[in-house]
C-alpha cells in the first residue's frame, strides 16, 4: 500500500513515490494507493492544483494495473473537496475502514 500524504509541490517526494510504485508493480505485486491529507491535492485537475506537474503520473498509473485507488473521505471534506473535483476516478474510503485496511496490508509505503 501507497500512502500519498504529502501536497504536490513537494516534487521530490512525489517522484519517489511514483518511483517505489512502478517498482513494485515491475515484480508483479498488488499496489493500492490512498491518497490522505494534503495528498488529495495530487487528485485535482492541474488547473485547481498547487504547484506541481509531477502530480499527473498518479493519474497515469491507471495503465500498470494498479489494484486499487483509494480517498480517504474525511481528507476531501475537511478541505471542502467533493469528489466531483477530482481528475481520475477514486474510491471512497472512511478513516475507519483504512485504519482496517493497513492493519491488513503486509508493506505500507
């Protein structure tokens, strides 16, 4: 699992993340990645996004057979998000459920 909390101008750290989930997904294992706090910012369409281009590879992992995308529901409203805002289609998650899920997951990124 793939946890994005960090804003899209930390640039660096996005390249990383994509970077550790193109690997992952090389050697052929489950990817899921959620995207938490100020991560849901990468989910916006360039134009309502904070500095960063490097946000648009998110988006492009669709094409490696990524397992799941995942919002944390409770990140996009206490930033007066909708979903409707959002450039490439993600499942809805409460913060009950994904503290579920990552006791469940065997790596967290």
């Amino acid at each position: 699992m793939l946890m994005v909390d960090h804003p899209p101008r930390d640039a660096c750290r996005t390249r990383e993340q994509l970077d550790l989930a193109l690997a992952a997904l090389a050697l052929e294992q489950l990817v899921t990645v959620v995207f938490i706090g100020e991560g849901v910012y990468h989910c916006l369409p360039p134009d309502r996004r904070p500095d960063s281009d490097v946000s648009a590879g998110f988006g492009s992992l669709e094409l490696y057979d990524v397992d799941r995308f995942l919002i944390e529901e409770d990140s996009l409203l206490e930033r007066d998000l909708g979903r409707e805002k959002l450039r490439f289609d993600l499942e809805p998650i409460s913060r009950h459920a994904l503290r579920d899920l990552i006791r469940e997951q065997d790596l967290l990124l």
